[in-house]
C-alpha cells in the first residue's frame, strides 16, 4: 500500500516515511484487517506544507459505526484503553532524509464520529478534512462525509464570517482598554493574540475557506490568502510585542480596515460588517 494522491505539499521526504509506516502496518494483522474497507487519511502539517524538524506524521482510519464499536469495545475490555480516550491502533518512528525520527501515529475513528466532529467545528474540521491526503476511501464514504460538510459550509459561511466580526470588533476593543490602561505585558499578549486569532481566521472565511487550526493559522493564512498576506507583517508586530502600548491602537485598527474593506466586496450591503448591533445577523 502506498500513498496515492498526489500534492506538492507532501515532500518526497515525508511521502517516503508514510510509505514506510504502512509496510511496517501491513504486518499487524487488525490493520491488515481493517484495511480492505476503512479509509486511510493523512492530515497534519506534513499535507499542508507547514512541516518542520519536529513534526509527526498522523493518519486517521475511518471505519462504519460499528465495526468501529466492536473494536473499540474490545480495546476497552482487554484494558488497552479507558473510556473516551482516542483508540490509536499503531505507532511507528520512521527516518527521515536528514536522519531525524517521526513519529507516525494512525487512530481508529468511525463515520459517524467523523460526521459529529465536523457538526461541532464544521470550519476548523472541514480544513483538516479538505486538506488530508487519500490514501484509500472503499465506496467514497468519508469523501461523501466531506462534500455533504462542505455544502454546509457554503450555506453557513455569512453566518461563520458575521459571528467572527462580532469577535473581532470586541477583541480590537478590549485591546484598545489594555493598552490605555497599560494592562500587564502578558494580559496584553493573550488580548493581542485573540485578536489576531479572529483577523486570520476572517482572511479564511473572507476567501471561502474553512480555518486552520489555531497553530498554523497565522502561517497558512498568510500564504494562502491574500487577506492573510495583507495582514501577515501586522498580526506577527502585535503577536511579538514589537511595539509599545501607544502603537498597538493604531495598528490594531488598520487590521479592522483592511477587513472590513475586504468584506464590503466580499459582502456589499451587508450590515454586520460595519454596524455592531448587526455582527451575528445575516441577511435571509
């Protein structure tokens, strides 16, 4: 079995050590098992081109609802795991070119979980999910999966972007308060930080996209947006403390400018975008 999709993003590098950790899987025979009809994805800052020296390798198998509750039911039974922790079936360190071992860590997930995680946090879920590489998917279910996520994202996103305005309009606020009130540098920082969370994630959901995780959204976002990138320099000033209390103000409302003149042509006529009584309230 090797990887079948092909993506820059996934280096020759960390393709070799995917490959590598499924012929060390092929030997276990639950995986052997399991592989004639689960999904196989990788996700992780390896499918996306934010992998560094410290990156491990993850991999979702994806089964139905109750093959995975006699597996897991099993695991619990025999005392491999408690109740309600992840069900990892394998891990490996494999080498990588510059000599470095990865960690790669496949866990056992259901369709049916699948479908709840990405009803709690579509935006964040259908990311990770849109952004996975393929390894095998028997009958298409999890791409189903996603593409019934990613119409409801498209139906939920003036919705997502309206309630994100919402918290960055409060966050540019209360940073205005810190830094007048010269709040401590580390209330300052964790302000600073949210406030910056909700530009980036808006450069996301202005561009149509779903939303990374927290950790790389700044990077992704960054170069995968052009909102991002226009907003890159600024959001890594606030982030790193760069300037002082009395320069934070200033840079802090050019980033709402420059999203709020993105949305009025992302959105024209939408009142949220520059009336606060409005954030959360979409037009029917």
């Amino acid at each position: 079995m090797r990887v079948a999709r092909s993506d820059a993003a996934l280096t020759s590098d960390w393709r070799a050590v995917i490959d590598g950790f499924l012929v060390h899987a092929e030997r276990d025979p639950t995986w052997r098992a399991l592989a004639k009809t689960a999904a196989i994805l990788v996700h992780g800052s390896a499918t996306v081109g934010l992998a560094d020296r410290y990156s491990d390798a993850d991999l979702q198998v994806i089964v139905p609802d109750g093959l995975f509750e006699q597996i897991y039911t099993c695991a619990i039974e025999s005392g491999r795991i408690e109740p309600g922790e992840r069900l990892v079936l394998l891990r490996s360190r494999r080498t990588t070119i510059d000599g470095r071992r990865a960690l790669c860590a496949a866990e056992l997930r259901s369709t049916g979980g699948l479908e709840t995680t990405l009803r709690a946090d579509l935006a964040v879920e259908l990311w990770v999910m849109a952004h996975a590489w393929v390894i095998q998917d028997p009958g298409r279910r999890v791409t189903k999966i996603v593409a019934a996520a990613s119409e409801q994202f498209g139906i939920r996103l003036e919705t997502l972007t309206a309630h994100e305005f919402g918290h960055l309009d409060r966050r540019c606020r209360w940073l205005a308060i810190a830094c007048q009130r010269d709040r401590h540098d580390a209330s300052r920082a964790f302000l600073a930080t949210n406030f910056v969370r909700s530009a980036m994630r808006l450069a996301c959901l202005l561009d149509d996209s779903p939303v990374p995780y927290d950790k790389w959204l700044v990077a992704w976002a960054g170069r995968n947006t052009p909102l991002g990138a226009q907003l890159h320099d600024h959001c890594l000033t606030l982030l790193l403390g760069r300037i002082g209390s009395a320069e934070v103000e200033p840079v802090s409302q050019h980033i709402v400018s420059t999203v709020i003149r993105t949305a009025q042509h992302r959105w024209p006529g939408s009142p949220w975008i520059t009336r606060p009584e409005h954030f959360g309230a979409v037009r029917s």
